[in-house]
C-alpha cells in the first residue's frame, strides 16, 4: 500500500467510526424500505389487476369504444407483472440486506435510543 495514503485512510476511518451508530441507524431504514417497497409493489399490482380484468370485461364484451382500450389492456397487462416480477425481487432483496447485516441489526437493537 502506498505510504502517501494511510493518513487518508486513518481520516476516512476516524469519521467512520464517529458516526458509526447513524450509519447502523441509516442503513436499517434503508433495509426497512426495501421491504415496504416490495410490499407496495404487489399493492400496486392487485391495484392494476383490477384495471385489467375491468377492460378485459370490455374488450369480451365489446363495448371497447377506442382503440386505446385494447393498448391499456396490454398495458396494465404487461404492468402487473413487471410489478409482481419487481415486489419479489424486492423480497428478496430484503431478505439478503437482513442476513447479510444481522449483527448490525443486532447491535442496533442492543444500542436502541
């Protein structure tokens, strides 16, 4: 290691310790995030089912007026699942973020505040 940098280090380490509690904080919500965001995402999908299965009902029975019908069909179609496909790899994201930072999730428990 270059010589020149550990007084750089030494710095970047001294505030990382400084603040090393609101980084456990900080990065606890941030995981807790990820899980609400997954959860909203298949709120938002249940939400968007609800438009598809409105404008299939429609196009069945062809009281579809506009063309446009048919592109929101596909549309909110195509939607369900990009948010279905996004709330589990959000999931699983959470899932990861909290096995791979449990002993800082513990320490914050320990600390509280």
């Amino acid at each position: 290691m270059n010589e020149d940098k550990l007084p750089e280090l030494k710095t970047l380490y001294d505030e990382l310790w400084g603040d090393a509690r609101t980084l456990i904080k900080d990065m606890n919500r941030n995981i807790r995030a990820v899980l609400l965001y997954g959860v909203l995402c298949f709120f938002t999908a249940l939400f968007e089912l609800s438009a598809v299965t409105t404008n299939y009902d429609k196009v069945v029975a062809g009281t579809a007026r506009w063309p446009l019908d048919y592109v929101y069909l596909g549309g909110s179609a195509v939607g369900v699942v990009a948010f279905i496909a996004i709330g589990v790899a959000m999931l699983m994201w959470h899932s990861n973020l909290r096995q791979r930072y449990k002993r800082l999730i513990e320490i914050e428990k320990k600390l509280g505040d």
